[in-house]
C-alpha cells in the first residue's frame, strides 16, 4: 500500500498536468474571443458598406450571441482552473508538511495568542512553529475558531473524544473528499470574515415585508406604472402624467426605507462567503459516512420541510446575486420601475422566516467540519501513532515511546503517572531535555482531548485539566516582575487544585527568580502542597536537593533524570529519561564553551 508521501506526490503530479491543460484552453478560449469579435465586427461592417444590411445585421448578431457563449465558457474554464489549483497547491502543502516545511505556512494562528490562558503559550500551541500552523488547514472564520477551541477547551466527557476520534479516522482515509471539501473554502481570495453579524440579522425577520397586502402592492404597482407607460407610447388616449405619477409614488417608497438598504447591503457583503458555504455543505451531504459524529452533523442540516442545508443556502445565494447591482447607477431606474429592493425583501424576510434560524448550525456544521479535516491530517501523515485511550477517572498517564509530534528528530521515552506516582520530579544538567519532556507529555495530552492521534506508540490518559508554568516574562505594561507573574500562575493552579482534583500541571524551574535557598525551600513546599491535593503533574529542577522528596512522599514523587557524556572533548546527550536523582553538572563546562575563562580551583 502507498504511503502518504507516495500518494500526494501522485495526486499532485495529476492535478499540475490538469492546471496545464486547463491553462491552455482558457488562452484558447481568450484568443478565440478576441478573434471572434474583430472578425465578425469586420465582416458586419464590409456587408453594411456593400449594401448587404440583412446579412450583416445577421452576422453582428451571431458575433454578439457567439462572443457571449465564448466569455460564459471562459469564466467556466477559469473557475475550474482556479479550483484544480487550489487543490495542487493542498498537495503541494501536504508534501512540505511531510518534509518538515510547515513552518513557513502563513496561517500561524498568532491572533489566538492568550498570555492569560493555563498552558497555551508554554506548550507553543498558536504563533510561530506552532500545533496550529502545523496542522490547520480551515479557512473560514468559524473554521478556524472551532480548532482552536478543541486545542485550548477540552471536553469534560471522554466518550465525546472517543467519537470525535471515529470521525478522524474516517475523514483521514477520505483524503481525495477531505481535500475536494477543503479546496472549496481555499478558492477565494480574500479572507473569510466572521459570520456573526449576517447569522444575526438572519435570526430576527421583519414581518411587515410577508404581509399579503404587501406583498401584492409590491408586485402590482410596478406591473401598474409599466403598463401606463407602454400605453402612453402606443396610444394618445393616456396621460404621460399616469406612468409620470407611478414612477414618481415608486421612488417615494424605494427611499423611504434606509434600515432595507442596510440589510440588502449586508447579505451582499457575505455574498462570498454564502457561496463557499453552500458548496462545502452540498459536498458533505452528498457523500455517505458511517462515524456517529458525522451521520449526528448531517442531521442538523435540514429545515421543518426536510430540504438540504445546501439547497437552502443556494437559494440565499441567488438572492445575494440579484441584490449585486443595486449599487449601479444605470440599474436605478429599473430599480424604481420594478422596485426591485422591495421584491428583494420580500424574498429575503421569506427566506429568513423559514431558513434564517438554521443558518448559524450549518455555518458551525462547516466549522466542525474543518476542525476535523485538519485533524485528520496527522492521522494520514502518520499512521504510526496511536489513537490515545480515554480511560476512567484519576488513572493518570501511560505513554509509552512518547516524542514531541512537532520535532522531526524527536526522542522516544516512556512515562507513567498514577496516583501511586502522582509527580515526576525531573533533574538533569542545562540542555539535557527536561523542558523538551514536559512541553512533550503537555502538547500530546492537547491532541489526545482533541480527538487526534499523538505521537506515541501506546497512550492513556483520564480527564485532567492542564496547566503549566513555564515560560514567565516581565509584563511591563501592568509593572509585573517575571518572579511575581511566575507567583500568579502557580497560585492559579494551586487554586484550582481546592475546588477539583482533576488537575495535572507542568512546571519548569519553579521560583528560578530568587535565591537558592528560598527557591528550594518554596518549591518543596509547593510540589508537597500539590501531592497531599492529589493533583498530577511534572517538575523538571536543578535543586537536586529536592531528590529527599521521593523518600518523604513514600514514592508518591518519582525521581527521574537526564544524563549527559563527553566525547572527543565535546558534550553529548541521548535525552533518555532514567530513573533516580541526576548524578552529572554541566554549567562550568558549558561556561567555558562561551569562551569564558574559568578557574577551575575556584
């Protein structure tokens, strides 16, 4: 069977080939057009000057009818060109992201940056070199949001992780339908806004335009003033001041409604938008799936009458496209001769009174959608790595050859935490891999909640919520040290440990603002703290002193380590995690790798 690698590099062999050819014949088809319309407008006017008008009229007409077919196939072919290249350039993507490329992709989702969330920033799930920017690939606003949701809010019941899993691992193995459903929300060029003002305005509906007196007034006052008008033209027995009075009552009622104007205006401005979610939802309801999560998504997308969300939206969609040339000047008469705004209305507030209230599911339907596409991803890039298993309360975590999913040289370790060894304390000498190890555990724990795989060969974990204290700076703007904004994160998990006991937390060189006697003397009072509180966690140190506390915690603390050797007079590390107290220091030697000369009696 072909792997990832083998089968993109196929599809996207075949989709260069089809945007070459697609490319020819849009130039063919422009270059047709161009000849077309010289020639027949040559011809027209050589069989004018010959006194041959008949056979020229006739030859005007079908250049203008042909000329009109070539620019309708012209647009069809460019539409398609642009559609097989979006998916070229999906695949051209999937490639990079094998080869360890993705830090170059543009959405780095850098706008869901939050200092103040519990573990986001220390496990580097947003910004530069992120999860997100490794494995996003939604486009719409919501897309993206939901996404970022199942990274940062993790669901409170594992069987909703266990059937966000089943969807995963259908959409991975659909990867030509999963990249058809991306590559229409990939096909516009500007970027998709938040939908929240246009599901809003399709909630409420204005009764007033779907009143029956209304309605027939719209339609038969125009039908009214046409018909005076015609008559005024073909008989002298009708007052020019009949269609004069009707055209004159119909500006009056156009203009009189501003707030209509605004609503029209609004439904146009996602006029895009519209578009891409109708196709994306007729993509999904087209297709049959078998996982509870998605067949429980297609339920959600039909009206009371049992029509298609997509059907639906395509109907919206028309109406955007009649609303499109309301703001041309040339169309204002035919505007106030057909009240075309007040038609418009009536078939929007009709719309909104049956549809309006579902569209704010079908737009999230295509979020969820999304989210799951590109969680998929890691399932097809990586089918080593084990669907984590959600298992009952307060079992704690077993990973067993666990790496870090974004490191391509990434090492393998085992871990175990229960409530028999509820805290690993870990030491080992600067760069020897105990920051690596825990952001590690702390980013395959975030896609374990999500519902995608990790980057392990075996993975169990109970439902604990995550919080860590890591990477603490200075908040100069609210004058806070990094010692004290370090204080507030750790009095926010401590916190959090009295009102639940499903907590598990990730400390790097806790108190490292302040003396060594004071940071030792804290950080034993706190990871005790946290153990009598049953709370589960990690807290990688270089106060070996803190070793004592598997002896005093009768084991309930773990003493683990990193090591390091020296060859050829150069430092080395394995990065294996060992148990038991670090035995090896490395700061002078490093030092004097600086540059910095040092006594070595001192």
């Amino acid at each position: 069977m072909e792997g990832p690698k083998e089968q993109y590099e196929k599809r996207k062999t075949y989709y260069a080939r089809r945007v070459k050819k697609l490319i020819q014949t849009v130039n063919r088809l422009s270059n047709a057009r161009l000849a077309l319309f010289i020639a027949g407008c040559a011809l027209a006017v050589f069989l004018y000057m010959t006194q041959r008008s008949s056979l020229g009229q006739g030859i005007l007409l079908f250049t203008v009818v042909s000329f009109a077919a070539l620019v309708f196939w012209h647009q069809k072919f460019r539409t398609k060109q642009n559609y097989i290249q979006v998916l070229y350039d999906i695949y051209d993507q999937a490639l990079k992201r094998l080869a360890g490329e993705w830090k170059a992709f543009p959405d780095t989702g850098e706008d869901f940056k939050d200092p103040a969330h519990p573990y986001s920033e220390d496990l580097d799930l947003f910004g530069s070199s992120s999860l997100f920017q490794w494995i996003n690939t939604a486009k719409t606003y919501r897309g993206r949001e939901k996404l970022k949701e199942w990274l940062t809010e993790p669901p409170v019941d594992g069987r909703a992780i266990q059937k966000r899993q089943e969807a995963i691992k259908e959409l991975a193995l659909n990867l030509a339908w999963r990249h058809r459903f991306m590559a229409e929300a990939g096909t516009t060029k500007r970027p998709l806004n938040s939908p929240t003002r246009i599901i809003e305005w399709a909630k409420t509906y204005d009764a007033i335009y779907l009143r029956p007196g209304i309605v027939i007034l719209a339609r038969a006052l125009p039908m009214i003033t046409l018909t005076f008008l015609v008559l005024y033209f073909v008989t002298s027995r009708v007052s020019f001041w009949y269609p004069l009075t009707g055209f004159l009552i119909q500006t009056i009622i156009l203009f009189a409604g501003k707030q209509r104007g605004n609503a029209l205006e609004a439904v146009y401005a996602y006029k895009d938008s519209i578009n891409i979610y109708e196709k994306m939802l007729e993509r999904f309801e087209k297709r049959t799936f078998k996982s509870d999560y998605l067949q429980d998504l297609k339920k959600g997308l039909y009206d009371r009458d049992g029509k298609a969300a997509f059907e639906q939206i395509r109907k919206l969609s028309g109406l955007a496209e009649l609303i499109s040339n309301r703001g041309n000047a040339m169309f204002l008469v035919i505007n106030i001769f057909t009240l075309w705004d007040i038609q418009c209305m009536i078939a929007l507030e009709a719309w909104k009174e049956k549809s309006g209230r579902s569209l704010g599911r079908w737009v999230d339907t295509v979020a969820e959608l999304e989210g799951l596409a590109s969680l998929a991803i890691i399932h097809f890039d990586h089918p080593e790595w084990a669907l984590p298993e959600i298992v009952s309360e307060n079992s704690g975590i077993v990973a067993v050859n666990m790496g870090h999913p974004l490191l391509a040289n990434s090492t393998f370790n085992d871990l175990s935490i229960d409530k028999h060894s509820s805290i690993l304390l870990i030491t080992g000498s600067n760069m020897s891999g105990k920051s690596t190890l825990l952001r590690t555990l702390g980013i395959n724990l975030v896609l374990a909640y999500a519902g995608a795989p990790v980057c392990t060969q075996r993975f169990s974990c109970s439902m604990l919520r995550i919080y860590t204290c890591m990477r603490v700076s200075d908040n100069l703007g609210e004058n806070i040290s990094s010692f004290y904004a370090e204080l507030l994160r750790i009095k926010e998990i401590v916190s959090a440990t009295k009102t639940e006991r499903k907590i598990f937390f990730l400390l790097d060189e806790i108190f490292k603002g302040t003396n060594s006697q004071d940071r030792h003397a804290g950080a034993k009072v706190l990871i005790r703290q946290l153990s009598k509180a049953g709370a589960m966690g990690m807290v990688s140190t270089h106060d070996l002193e803190l070793g004592d506390l598997e002896r005093e915690s009768e084991r309930r603390i773990r003493n683990y380590h990193f090591r390091e050797f020296y060859k050829n007079d150069e430092i080395h590390f394995d990065y294996k995690l060992r148990p038991g107290i670090s035995t090896t220091r490395n700061a002078m030697y490093l030092i004097k790798m600086a540059g910095i000369d040092v006594d070595e009696t001192f």
